[in-house]
C-alpha cells in the first residue's frame, strides 16, 4: 500500500535527529561525475530522488554502493552521456547532468526533467546559462542535446534560479577560462555544491553572495564531503511541534540555515533555543496567526516550507496570509486541508487562512513532497483517524518520517 495512517491530537515531545539534505546531496552526485575516480558523500539521505539520481550515474557507467549512509560513486568508466526521457521525468535535478555531462564529455542528450507538479518548472535558465558557455543546444518534444567544448563567459540570470545556478556552476569548473555567475540563487544547497567542488579542487570564488566566479581547471580530485542536515526536514519538524503544541529537541540543526523560518516560528508564538548545539523548540505558547508572510528566495521564507507552516497556520485561531511566490502552484495540500476542516481560501498566488477550526481526521491525498508532509502535520493536529495516500510522493524527500515522527510521540504507521 502506498498509505500512512496517523492517530492524531496529541503534542509531539522527544529528540529527532535530521537526515542529509536531499536538496544538497543531489548536485554533489551530478558533481561527482566530473571526476574520473571515486567520489563519496558521507551522511547521505536514503531517499527515493536519490537512489534515482544513483540509477542514472550507473547507467552512464558509474559503479556505486553504500556503507550504511555513505554513498560510494566511482565515476571512471561513466562516460555514457544519454539519459533517457523516462529517467530523468523522476525528478527535477536531472536536469543538472546536462551541465556535468558537458563538463566531462563535451556532448550530453536527455529527456527532459519531472518534479513535483508545483508549476511550469521550465528549464530555460538553465539552457541559456549552458549556451553562454558554448555549448550548442538542440530542443526536441522529448529530449535536449547538447554539444561543444565550453568556454568560460560572463552569465547573468535574470531571476534567481536554484537548479540554473547549479547548472552553471558544473558547467563552468572544467570549462576554459573564466566565467562569472550574477544573480545567482543564494540557497545553501548552492553554497554546499561550491564547496564540495572545491574539495575537488575547483577555483570558485564567492562569498555566498549573489555573484560566483569560476577559474576553469583542467581536471578535478575524488570528491569527500560530509552531506548537511536538511533544512526542509528540519523546518518540517518544527511545524509539527507547532501544528500539535508540542516540545522536540533536533540534535543536528542545519546551523544558520533555517533564520527566515524561525523568525515566523517566534512571531506565531513559539520559541526556541540553541543548547550544546541542538536546537530545543517549545510549541506550546503558539497562538499567533501571521497577518502576512510571502515566500522568497533565500535568504526569505522558503517556499518548501510553505505548505508544512500552512499545517501548523490552520490551528491557530485568526485570520493568516500567505503569498506563494515562487512557484505558480503550490496549493494542493491546503485543498485537502480544507477536507479536514480547515478554512484556506486560495486564489492564485494567495492563501488566506481563517485558523482555529477544529480539524478532523479523514482520507486525504498527497499530490507531491511537501503538500504531502503537511497533510501528515495536519493530521498530527487533527482529532481521530487520518489515511494519508500517496507516500509515494513523500519518500522523494523524507527518508524516515513515519519513524521519526513516531521517535517525537506520533501514532503513525505506514501501510
Ligand atoms: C529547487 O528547485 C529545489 N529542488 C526545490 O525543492 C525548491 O523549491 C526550489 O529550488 C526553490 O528553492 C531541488 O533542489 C532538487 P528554481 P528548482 O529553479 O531548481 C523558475 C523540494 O521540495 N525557473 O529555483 O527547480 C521556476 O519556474 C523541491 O525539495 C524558470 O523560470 O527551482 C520557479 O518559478 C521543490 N526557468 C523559479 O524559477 C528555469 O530555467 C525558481 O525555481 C528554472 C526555473
């Protein structure tokens, strides 16, 4: 079955360890490739969007394994360079190895990228970064192919863009010359990939700021480095201690990483504090709703923590305001919330939360990651029985929440 039943209405209490960053670990494995050697990522999340990622560098040629949570990718014979339509519709950072492929073989063709179904997600930034650098790019219905020896150029994004960014930057490290990224995305999943690029013996430069400059080398080193927390999982967590009143512990907090979010965690009435490098939240004086708040590129309010916090939003009485911004449609889950009881009324990129009504458990559907999260938090806060279908959708980016929320008090099993 591909169900999650939760008993919810009760307050979550405990310590919960964060998992590695889905977000951050998938860059370092395209980042791997253009290494002809054997890379590793310690800590790495035992995911699905992973273990896709990982299916598709073996059959580019790519050896890999696993000890425990550390991921092993030799990289020496992965000189395939198609991927096919059916691989890379699993998931979004596909998209990211037309850049690494280029780097290491100077051609690449592959279907174009899925993803959650959270709007247009068109891949143009991407394609415009990979053009300045040389690269000579045909567009078919199903497939993009991609040739040339790259040279390094100046590439100015018109608006900010995570994976574009990304792509860019794997591109460019083995590219001739020089090459600057402005207006590039400030995320930490960005930063993480510049600094395992790096490790392998990049010359990126860049302060975390919105420019990067990159030095094209020759050839890279194995790659080496210890995944980060997940910031969304992290934030995740949270909403659900908000969601329920309740107190947790996160013993491995993504340091710095999550500022934006607790500003509104404190506005909505809950505090938290750093003790020995854990992160001790307290949920139960929640009882502010937030007049207005609008996702934005980092550092602002991420937009994957938007539908967690509307699951926490829907029980504080008063009136909330959400503004989506970065994605055209992110909004599913606050429909199902509405099943439970809820009052969200959406329109366009509006959320407009009437909090207080009391939610009631009942069938539910998750349509993608993190509408799909919310519904379980939901459902925490709910009285009585929820079935949450669509798991499927969930384990793309949490690698044990029906254990982890279970560690925090939760009655939750998967089916
Ligand atoms: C990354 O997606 C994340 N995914 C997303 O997390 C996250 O929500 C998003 O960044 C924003 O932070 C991964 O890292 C695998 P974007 P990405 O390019 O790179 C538009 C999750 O739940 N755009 O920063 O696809 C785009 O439509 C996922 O873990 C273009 O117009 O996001 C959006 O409106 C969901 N043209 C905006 O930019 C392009 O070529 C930001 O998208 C690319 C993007």
């Amino acid at each position: 079955m591909d169900d999650i039943r939760i008993e919810g209405g009760r307050p979550l209490g405990g310590t919960v360890a964060i998992q590695g960053s889905k977000n951050a670990a998938l860059p370092m494995m395209a980042a791997s490739l253009l290494h002809r050697g054997v890379s590793v990522l310690k800590g790495c999340p035992r995911i699905a969007d992973v273990f896709c990622m990982e299916e598709i560098l073996k059959k580019l040629g790519a050896c890999t394994w696993w000890i425990d949570h550390d991921l092993y990718m030799d990289c020496t014979n992965a000189d395939k360079t198609e991927i096919s339509g059916t691989d890379t519709g699993k998931m979004r950072s596909s998209v990211i190895l037309l850049g690494a492929l280029l780097g290491r073989s100077h051609r690449g063709c592959m279907g174009y990228p899925g993803g959650c179904v959270i709007g247009e997600r068109p891949i143009d930034l991407h394609l415009t970064a990979l053009r300045r650098l040389g690269a000579e790019i045909e567009e078919r219905p199903f497939f993009v192919a991609a040739c040339g020896e790259l040279e390094g150029a100046e590439i100015i994004f018109p608006k900010k863009s995570v994976g574009a960014t990304e792509q860019g930057i794997l591109a460019a490290v083995l590219a001739a010359g020089e090459t600057s990224l402005v207006n590039c995305a400030r995320e930490p999943e960005v930063q993480w990939l510049c600094r395992y690029l790096r490790g392998m013996g990049a010359k990126i430069a860049g302060d975390g700021g919105d420019c990067i400059r990159i030095t094209g080398v020759e050839s890279l080193n194995a790659g080496n480095m210890q995944v980060p927390p997940d910031r969304i999982v992290a934030g995740t967590y949270l909403c659900a201690c908000a969601a329920t009143r309740g107190c947790i512990t996160i013993e491995n907090p993504p340091e710095g990483e999550l500022d934006a979010f607790l500003e509104v965690y404190r506005k909505m009435g809950g505090q938290y504090h750093i003790k020995s490098g854990k992160l001790l939240a307290d949920g139960t004086g929640i009882c502010h709703p937030v007049p207005f708040l609008e996702t934005e590129e980092y550092p602002g309010f991420p937009t994957d923590l938007q539908s967690p916090l509307l699951a926490a939003l829907v029980t504080i009485p008063g009136k909330s305001h959400i503004m989506e911004m970065i994605f055209e449609d992110r909004y599913k889950a606050a429909y199902e919330m509405n099943r439970m009881g809820a009052w969200i009324t959406v329109a366009g990129k509006d959320a407009w939360v009437e909090g207080g009504y009391p939610l009631h458990g009942c069938t539910v559907y998750a349509q993608e990651l993190r509408g799909g999260a919310a519904l379980i938090l939901a459902a925490l806060a709910a009285e009585g029985k929820t079935t949450v279908k669509g798991y499927s959708f969930i384990r793309r980016g949490y690698e044990h929440i029906c254990e982890d929320l279970r560690a925090l008090g939760g009655i939750i099993v998967k089916d």
